[in-house]
C-alpha cells in the first residue's frame, strides 16, 4: 500500500518536479556548488513558495553541514539539502490517548473554494477502504448547496450524512450526527463547517462553539481539527492556517489540489513556520486521490536526481 501512496505522491507533484524543484535538483549535478549556484537555490526555493524565511534557514543549516563535513560535490550537497528537508517535514505529532474513545471525530475548517467537500469526501472513502463506518455531519448550513453537495459525495463514499434544513443550528446538527454514530456503532464522524473569510470574527465564533458541543457530547472530541488549504494559494495559506489554528487548535493540515500547482515548497513554510503537521495531501479529483503524507518520499519526489 506504501507504493501506491507513493505513486500518488509522485502524481501529486508532478507540476513541481517538472518546473522550480526539478529546475534546483539539475542544479546539483555539477561537480562543485559555489556562490553563484547558492543564489540560485535560493531563487527556486522561494519561486517554489517555501517562503524567504524557511528558505534562508533551510540553507544556513545546509551549508554549515556541508563546511562541517568539507561537502563540495553537487550531488553530496543535495544529499544534505533533502535530509534536512525531511528534517523539517517532520513536525512531531503530540501522541493521543490510548484507546481512543469511538467514534473518531474530525472537525474539518478551511475557506470556501479550497476543496474542503471533496477533501472529505476523500477521507470517508479511504476509512471506508479500511472497513470502518462513517459519518458526515453537514454543519454547514448557510449555504443549501453545501449542504447537498455534500450528500452527493458523501454517497459516492459510501457515507451516511446528517443534515438539516439550511439556516439550521449547526451545532445542533453536530450533535445529532454524535448521537447517530453512538446508536449506529459508526467509528468516524467528520463535520465539514462553513468557510467564508477566515478573518470573520463570528465564523471563528461559530467553530468555536461546534467544537464545544463536539467536545461536550463526546469528550475527547473532536480528536483531529483538520485544516484543508489550497496548495494554490501559496504563501496566503499560512495566515489562513495562524488563524484558524488560534480559533480551534488545528492538529494537522489536509493540503487539497497539490496537483494543481508548480508550487509544491509551501509545505516546508507551514511545518517550519507555524509546526502543524501535513497529514494528507490531494494528488487529483477522484475518490482515491488521497496519501497520507510521509516526509521521505515527499522529498524524493521532489528533488531525487533525474
């Protein structure tokens, strides 16, 4: 199963190992790096969107490895750039209570537009893969298309969903979704919540309080608050990640439409700016263009010699 969510990865990041990061890996095939050729890799990483900050510490630390260790072949020196990116992808996951209480509640946040109902989606297929039970709870309720487009995937992945009527209390509605997941024994709740602008004071009110509810009919819940960024937006998706993460406590990040972008470097800025862990990444549009993200393989496909 590894090589097939490798092979996803690899689908995923296509756009940017043909365009900035395959660009950076040529860079390396030379005999020796010099000044010159450090410019170089510091314009593609941040072209790349690793952003100028995570670019200028990503780089000391490889050169003070490379002097350390008196680096100068190209391809040694990649070497030492992709370890310390895993290095950096690498974001410790605070470990959860064991056994986890059931049902597994997944609070999903994320702007409207950034894939959030298909991100979902695609977690229900692939718990359903695995033989579990599912629920959608469609707290979204200011919008009925959200509402529906929500029960058209949440059939395509085999997933009950609860819903009511728009305009309807979307904490009530997480609390009926609690209550149908206890009586029908299902082992995963994930609640999709309204994502207008993130700098709106009363949506981060409102998700504050279907947190509350969640974790009031359910403690621990919700166990996993999963932010779904576009990997399109860029740089913009780390003030949308600052923003979230103070209003619900965001535990991982869903990156949606990575295939869709040249700009794969966006990751390493969220794991060193802000230190939430990518949990999964969205490598197409259909049901099973999903992998759980792996450091390793991530920088491998990003950047293993041609």
């Amino acid at each position: 199963m590894l090589s097939v969510f490798r092979q996803r990865t690899e689908q995923g990041l296509r756009r940017s190992k043909e365009t900035w990061f395959g660009r950076l890996s040529r860079l390396f095939n030379r005999a020796a790096i010099d000044e010159a050729v450090w410019g170089e890799v510091e314009e593609l990483l941040i072209a790349a969107d690793v952003g100028v900050a995570t670019t200028a510490k990503l780089l000391e630390l490889v050169k003070e490895h490379a002097q350390r260790r008196r680096l100068e072949g190209g391809p040694e020196v990649r070497a030492v750039l992709m370890e310390e990116m895993v290095r950096m992808l690498s974001v410790e996951v605070p470990e959860q209570p064991s056994p986890t209480p059931m049902p597994l509640v997944i609070l999903t946040v994320g702007v409207n537009g950034s894939g959030k109902t298909t991100s979902i989606a695609k977690l229900a297929h692939s718990y359903r893969e695995a033989g579990q039970s599912v629920i959608l709870a469609a707290a979204d309720t200011f919008r009925a298309a959200a509402i529906d487009q929500l029960r058209v995937w949440g059939a395509r992945a085999g997933a009950d969903v609860i819903a009511h009527q728009p305009g309807a209390d979307p904490g009530a509605v997480v609390f009926d979704a609690l209550e149908a997941a206890r009586h029908r024994g299902s082992k995963v709740v994930i609640i999709d919540t309204a994502g207008r602008l993130h700098t709106k004071f009363n949506l981060m009110e409102e998700l504050k309080k279907i947190s509350r509810v969640a974790s009031r009919s359910h403690p621990p819940a919700p166990q996993e608050v999963l932010l779904v960024l576009d990997a399109t937006t860029g740089q913009n998706g780390l003030a949308q990640a600052r923003y979230f993460t103070e209003a619900v406590g965001v535990t991982g990040i869903f990156l949606a439409k990575l295939d869709g972008t040249s700009k794969g470097g966006i990751v390493l800025a969220i794991c060193d700016q802000l230190k939430i862990p990518i949990k999964y990444i969205g490598t197409g549009e259909g049901l099973d263009d999903l992998a759980p993200f792996h450091p390793r393989p991530f920088v491998e496909a990003l950047l293993a010699p041609y």
